[in-house]
C-alpha cells in the first residue's frame, strides 16, 4: 500500500460534557497538528498516489471551516462532545466528500483510504482510518 501524508494545524475552542472530561468541561482552546495520509494499492498513471498539492489544499479548505472556531456554537455540533477521536472523523469525512466531488481529481478516484490523525500534543493523539470505494 502507497501512502502521502499531508500536515497543517486547526485552532479552535470547545467544551466537553461529562465527569470523564475533568476540567476540560470548561470552555477550552485547543491547537492541533493535524496529519491527513491518503493511501492506494497502486500508483496512478501518473505514478503517484494523489496530487500533494491539491492534498494539502482540499485539507486547508476542511481545516478553514473549523478554524478560530467555537465548536460550542456550531449548531451541526450541538450537544456532541467534540472530542479529538470525533474531529479526526469529521476531517476525514469531508475530505473523502471531496475526493468524491473530483477536488482532488480525476486520479484520487482510485485512493482506497484516508486516515487522519489530530496530535493535541507532543505526547497524545488520536486517529481515524476510513475507507474509500474507489469509483470511475
């Protein structure tokens, strides 16, 4: 499996609901490196996995949706703990919604994956690996 791995950084603020969060129930920012890795069996004709360029571009565009944000006040997460593990989902999910609409073209149709990893600090992460079904 071939693999190209992208990186950019999200700041954003948010609370948690529940005991387990501690302190993190308050009102907190948090800085992440986040880390977007697309992978494929085979290289394109091109002989690459995906254009890098356009990788860290479509990840920047996800990224600007949630940066400086209050993630408190965006209704699509309203009530929902919007933990480390969850926002790799979400990062993950709309790029592979991009990666469908071409805006990573025509070649990233045949990615089988995409993981994403948010690095909250030098010593925790958390990651979330999902599958493409590659089309046309």
């Amino acid at each position: 499996m071939f693999s190209v791995t992208v990186r950019d950084h999200v700041m954003v603020a948010h609370s948690f609901r529940g005991e387990v969060f501690g302190p993190a129930q308050r009102l907190h920012g948090a800085t992440f490196v986040v880390d977007a890795t697309f992978r494929r069996a085979e290289l394109d004709a091109d002989n690459i996995v995906v254009d890098i360029g356009l990788a860290a571009q479509q990840l920047g565009a996800v990224l600007a949706d949630l940066n400086y944000r209050n993630l408190d006040e965006v209704p699509e997460f309203a009530g929902v703990n919007t933990s480390t593990e969850f926002l790799a989902k979400v990062i993950a999910d709309r790029l592979a919604d991009r990666v469908h609409s071409g805006a990573l073209g025509a070649g990233a149709h045949g990615l089988a994956g995409i993981s994403v990893t948010l690095r909250e600090s030098h010593v925790a992460w958390a990651s979330y690996d999902r599958d493409l079904h590659p089309s046309g």
